[in-house]
C-alpha cells in the first residue's frame, strides 16, 4: 500500500540545459511507487509531462552580479520555508533532493517536525582545488544531514566519501534508473573514448586529454569525443588545439539528455575520472548501452564496478594514470564482449524504473 504524501525540496533550475529537469523527473518516478501525492518545492521547476507531482515554484534569474545571485538564492529559500512552515505537517516525509544549500526551508521542515531526509552525493571538499567556499559548503552538507532524520545517498559507497564528517546512523538507500538498450551493438562499435561531464577541474577532462594524446601515438585508430560543458570549456578547447588534436578529440559541448543514447551508441568506452561521486547517471547510461567504463574507484562507482569484470578502476586521476587505465582496457580486447555484456547485465538486474521503485519501497517502508 502507498503512503499518502510526501515532499521534495530541490536547489533551484537556474541552467539553460534540461539536466535538472530529467533528473528530478526521474526521482519523482521512483518515489512514485512510495507516495499517492508528491510535492515539489522549488524555483524555475520543470518536471516531464508523464510526471504526476504538484509544483509550488518560484521564478529566478541567474543575475550577473555575484551578491544579487546570493541576495535571489536568500529570498526564494525564504518563499519555500514559509510554503513549508504553511503547508507541511508533523512526521511527513520532506526529501532535499539535489537540496544541499537549501538551509532555510530544511530549518523550516525541522521547526514543523517533519520526517527530514536529507540527499548526500559525492564530498565537495573533495573535489577539485580545496577552496573556502567548499569547505564552508561541505561543513554546511555535513550539519545538516547529521541533523536529518535520515540520510539518503544512492548507494552505500557515497558514504565513504564523507567517512567521519557523517555521525547520522539513519540511512536510506534511493537511486535513480537507466532505460537499457535493447540490445548491445557491438558491431556499430568504433574505436572512440567517449567523456560525458562537467568541464571542470575535479573531472580531470585536462589530464584525459594530454593521456589520450599520448595514448593516440600507438593506437591512431582511437578517436575521443567529450560531452559537456563548464568552466573549463575553453582550457579544454586551447589544449586541444596546443596539441594540434582537433582530427581526434572532438569537444562536442552540451547535447540534451535524449540525444545522448544516440550520440555514445558507436562508443566503445567511456572514461570516467573524478575525485568524488554519488552514482552517476551518465556511467549508469553508458552501461546500459553495454558501454564499459574506466572510472575512479570512488562513491557509488565501487559498488557499480567489478575490475576487470564489467569495467575497470582508474589507479589515479593524474596523466600517467588514466594512460595506463586506457592502455589496459584495450589490452583486454579479447575480453571486451564479455566485460560490456556484464556492464548491461549489471543496469538491467540492478537500475531499471522497477527495480528502483522496488528500492525505495522496502527504503521507505517506515515513512
């Protein structure tokens, strides 16, 4: 039997792409076998139209100016609290999905006693260059889940990544699903190393571009294409050229969510560094196209991945490291059929719709 209501409170869409949009419609599709009614508290919200939830939303611009971004962010937090304050009752469920910095609304849910369960993802003191403002972040994070009255992360493995900073001993297990292929293709298959990220430094798409450089003075048949988009786009583009790459690295930027199963088919790998992570969708697509991964062996990726059984675990995030991880997966190409044909069972058993539903309803079955 489903439970009655509950509520989801997420960061606000402010990005001109639909990432946000396909990915909280996706949660709201798993929950959807918990909960007969679900409400959606946010700004700028956008769900797919097979996605039965109410949406209380705000309108918000992304302004230039950095302190009228922050003054915006204060004012829509305290538009959501009180919609909370008003409309939420004790011991209902109130889900921070992708809501890390949501700190007014999470305070507003405690005040009305609500059952708070609070989303963890990759650490991001971890990520990148350790900065100020990431640590005042992680800190943030870190308060509040332990002050939740559960957390929630999309595999056991995100956990470790916050390994002493989380005392919360209340843990739910919610994660999202893949549509797999119906089929694996392997003979659309070309030599290309695909990359689907943000152009960012914790994703290491630099160091991926001087190994695969490297990599292509003995294997010219290879080929790599990136998707993607962030602060690095135009670092990742001069770097390219520096290298007089343009014949065989291709930055394709940003390309929207159903476009995606139709740009990687012909992939033969996926490369995936990065120095912190939840479970990452794109991994999760790329398998369920029967695509094999090479990933850091960080977050929910150590739980998704079996070295060298269907995929393999980068040593480090360094040039030298994810060289010697490419060198390997294609040194297993007598293997590689077997090895992308476990990755697709793997979604398939593991991260369909069904088989998330049937997560979250032995997860929130004391909701």
């Amino acid at each position: 039997m489903k439970n009655n209501v509950c509520y989801v409170i997420t960061n606000p869409m402010i990005a001109a792409n639909r990432s946000a949009e396909v990915t909280l419609s996706k949660f709201l599709r798993v929950i959807s076998a918990v909960y007969d009614e679900i409400h959606v508290v946010g700004g700028n919200l956008m769900i797919e139209s097979d996605v039965k939830a109410t949406l209380h939303t705000w309108h918000i611009l992304r302004a230039k100016n950095k302190a009228k971004r922050l003054l915006d962010i204060l004012l829509l937090q305290l538009k959501m609290s009180w919609h909370i304050l008003r409309t939420v009752s004790r011991d209902v469920p109130v889900f921070f999905w992708i809501g890390d910095k949501m700190l007014f609304p999470f305070l507003a849910a405690k005040c009305k006693r609500a059952d708070v369960n609070y989303f963890l993802y990759g650490n991001v003191m971890k990520e990148g260059r350790s900065s100020t403002g990431t640590r005042l972040s992680g800190k943030l994070i870190s308060r509040m889940a332990n002050r939740a009255n559960s957390v929630c992360v999309e595999s056991p493995g995100v956990l470790s990544e916050w390994a002493g900073l989380i005392r919360n001993k209340h843990s739910r297990i919610i994660h999202l699903y893949t549509d797999p292929s119906d089929k694996i293709a392997f003979e659309n298959r070309k030599p290309t190393i695909g990359m689907i990220c943000r152009l960012t430094a914790g994703k290491h798409v630099m160091e991926s571009i001087d190994a695969f450089y490297e990599f292509h003075k003995t294997h010219q048949d290879y080929s790599m294409e990136i998707i993607g988009s962030g602060k690095q786009e135009l670092l990742c583009r001069e770097r390219i050229a520096e290298l007089n790459a343009d014949s065989y690295i291709h930055l394709l930027g940003w390309v929207e969510h159903n476009r995606i199963p139709d740009t990687i088919k012909s992939w033969k790998y996926l490369l995936f560094p990065t120095d912190t992570e939840g479970m990452p969708n794109s991994v999760l697509e790329s398998m369920g196209c029967g695509i094999p991964v090479l990933a850091s062996p960080v977050g929910g990726l150590r739980d998704l991945i079996c070295h060298g059984e269907n995929g393999w675990f980068l040593q480090n995030t360094t040039t030298d490291g994810i060289l010697e991880g490419l060198s390997r997966a294609v040194s297993d190409n007598n293997k590689y059929e077997t090895i992308a044909s476990a990755a697709y069972e793997t979604v398939c058993c593991r991260f369909t719709l069904s088989a998330a539903q049937n997560r979250a309803k032995e997860n929130c079955r004391d909701n």
